[in-house]
C-alpha cells in the first residue's frame, strides 16, 4: 500500500505533537502514526476516517505493527503513546472476516 502517493488520508489526533495518515490501495490499507516531537513521551487519542480506510463506522479491526510485531484491537477511536524508544507505529490492517486473526495475543490498545 504505501509503494504510490496516491489515497493518502489524512487522519485526527488530538495531540497536535502527533501526526496520523493513512494510505489504502486495493484490498490494502496501512495506518502510519507518528510523534513530531520524539524526544517526549506523546499521547494522543486518534479519530480515524474509516471510510478512508474501507471500513464502515462500527466496524472492529485488528491492526499489526510492522515495527514491535505487536497486534492491538482497534475501532474508529483509538489512543496512542510514543515514546523514545516507540517514537511511530506503521500499522497494518487486518479487515473484519478477512481471514484467521494474527496468532500473537490481542491487547484492546497500544
């Protein structure tokens, strides 16, 4: 998903230290949050267009960090903490139905 700039969705964190986008391409579709002030601990709830994403509103996903290798639960709002040492999280979405869940466990937020 993340190979053209095309479909690039903004999305809302109420932290303004915090930047949320989203890309879909087909079937696909990855979730980048990240902290512009890394040297702090950064939290911030994140509101998702989940249109943009595919995904109706009262729809329930898992999301896979391609950085940790962790799978959290995820809906239309979600809460984030970046730190220095997890400054960002590339997510991959998983889409209800779309298949067996990830085999590691789920926690319902990062």
């Amino acid at each position: 998903a993340l190979q053209e700039l095309r479909n690039v969705s903004l999305q809302h964190a109420a932290n303004a230290n915090v930047i949320a986008y989203s890309k879909k391409s087909g079937d696909d579709a990855v979730i980048v949050i990240t902290s512009l002030n890394p040297q702090e601990i950064e939290e911030s709830e994140i509101y998702l267009d989940m249109e943009a994403l595919g995904l109706g509103t009262r729809d329930v996903f898992l999301v896979h960090d391609e950085m940790t290798g962790q799978t959290w639960r995820w809906g239309q709002h979600a809460y984030v903490r970046l730190t220095r040492d997890d400054p960002a999280h590339i997510l991959t979405v998983r889409r209800p139905g779309a298949g067996p869940a990830f085999s590691t466990p789920v926690p319902s937020t990062p």
